[in-house]
C-alpha cells in the first residue's frame, strides 16, 4: 500500500511522518485534519499542555459519519500513592485529574486494530508537571468509515488551552 502525501505519487509505506505541531496556546480544541486513509498508527506527543481549568483531556475521533462524542470505552488512572481512576465514553480520556497549572506532556498512541471494522485501541502515559504521578490511559472504539480527523479537547468543552504544543506522528 502506498500512501500519496503530495499528489506526486510519494510512496511512504514504511515510514514515519509527522505533522505540523500546532501550538495549544488558545480556543477549546485541536484539530488534525487530512489523516490519510491506510494510517494504522498514530501518536500524539504532548509537550507542556495546559488549560486554564480543570476539566481532563478527550481525544476524538471523525470518520466518514463526521465527529464521533459516543461510544468510546475509556479511562485514565493517576499513579500516585493515592491513585484515582475515571471513565469516559465520550472521547479517549487522557487523565483523571488536573489543575489549571498543570503542564502535561507524553505520548498517546492509537493503533488500527481491524481495518475491516474501524476498531482503534489507544494507551498512553503523561506526565504532570503540576502534581505527582504518571497518568496513564488506554481505551477502544469503533469509528464509522475511515478515520480522516482527531481532535483534542477537554471533557467540559469550555476550558480552553493556554500553554504547550501538539503534534502527530502517523505511519
């Protein structure tokens, strides 16, 4: 399978292209558009991401149907010495719990498990620069049709980004 990054036919099967890192510095979410159909894997590196409340962290998924808010089984878990979990089904949940002065930065990575039905798994670790522990996540979901966006926002939808960047590696 050949991926076509810039209409010259540029086959890619086998590497690993990243994106642009897109600055999470204002508005509510980030989007990654044009992911190009036959992308099995994906990461997302978070860098010193921040947001002015408290509400965590969602990644979302779009297929052909548009912007998918249900289905997801997810949760994320604080490892710390008083460990807290939570679970989402509106989006992968990235953590469990932060301030508006914590700086997030790791990687999330999604992988399609079967591309005849869409099913995509997702797990990662970030660290909180705010408070102690690792946050760790993992979850599945089954998109309609081909994934073609992500989008990375927070539970609430209202708190909105103010520090850091995020990019994309996809193969």
């Amino acid at each position: 399978m050949a991926i076509n990054l810039d209409g010259n036919g540029v086959n890619t099967t086998g590497l690993i292209n990243s994106a642009t890192a897109q600055n999470s510095t204002s508005g509510t979410s980030i989007d990654f558009t044009g992911i190009l159909s036959g992308v099995k894997r994906i990461t997302l590196m978070f860098g010193g991401v921040s947001t002015n409340g408290t509400s965590n962290l969602l990644v979302r998924l779009t297929g052909s149907s548009g912007l998918e808010t249900t289905g997801y089984v997810s949760d994320a878990a604080t490892v710390t010495a008083s460990s807290g979990t939570a679970a989402s089904t509106a989006g992968f949940l990235l953590c469990n719990s932060i301030a508006a002065t914590d700086l997030l930065s790791g990687n999330i990575i999604l992988c399609l498990l079967n591309p005849s039905t869409n099913l995509w798994t997702q797990n990662g670790m970030i660290n909180r620069s705010g408070g102690t522990g690792v946050l760790i996540s993992a979850g599945y979901k089954t998109i309609t049709g081909t994934l073609t966006q992500i989008r990375i926002t927070t539970v609430n939808g209202t708190d909105t980004f103010d520090a850091g960047s995020i990019n994309i590696l996809y193969e």
